[in-house]
C-alpha cells in the first residue's frame, strides 16, 4: 500500500475548488455559501480567482473572499 504524504499532493494538477466553481459558474447554478461567522449566502457565481467570488443574489453582486468561506453546496430549489 503506497502512502502520500503533503509532497506527493502538492505535486497533484488536481485542483477541486476550481474544478467545483468552474463547472458551477458554466451551469449558473445557484449556490448557498456558508461563512466562518454562521452567515450564509445564496446566488449564482458571475466569476472567481485565487483569493475571492463574486456572486450575484438577485438584487446585486457580492465580493466574498474565500479565507471567509466554510462551505459551498448547491441552493436548495426554489420549486416546492
């Protein structure tokens, strides 16, 4: 069984968080992003890079810097 250790992930092209926002900025899906305070934010991303996204919730855009993120999951839907 081969182990990996902090070296062997850093060398990895993998990147998750921008493969996750990506194929959800693509689809215009909405998104409800939890922040390290409890707060929780709900729209679409119009775009994104290494330290901050913008969404767009409607009535606006929101810059929301991602060291302030907890968590990203789909928007719960809206049809009942």
């Amino acid at each position: 069984m081969q182990a990996f250790g902090r070296d062997d992930v850093a060398k990895t092209s993998i990147n998750i968080q921008d493969g996750f926002l990506f194929q959800h900025l693509k689809a215009g899906t909405p998104l409800t992003v939890g922040l390290m305070t409890g707060r929780s934010l709900s729209g679409k991303i119009k775009r994104f890079d290494r330290f901050a996204l913008v969404l767009d919730d409607g009535s606006g855009e929101i810059l929301v810097y991602k060291h302030a993120v907890a968590t990203l999951e789909e928007a719960a839907s809206q049809d009942g």
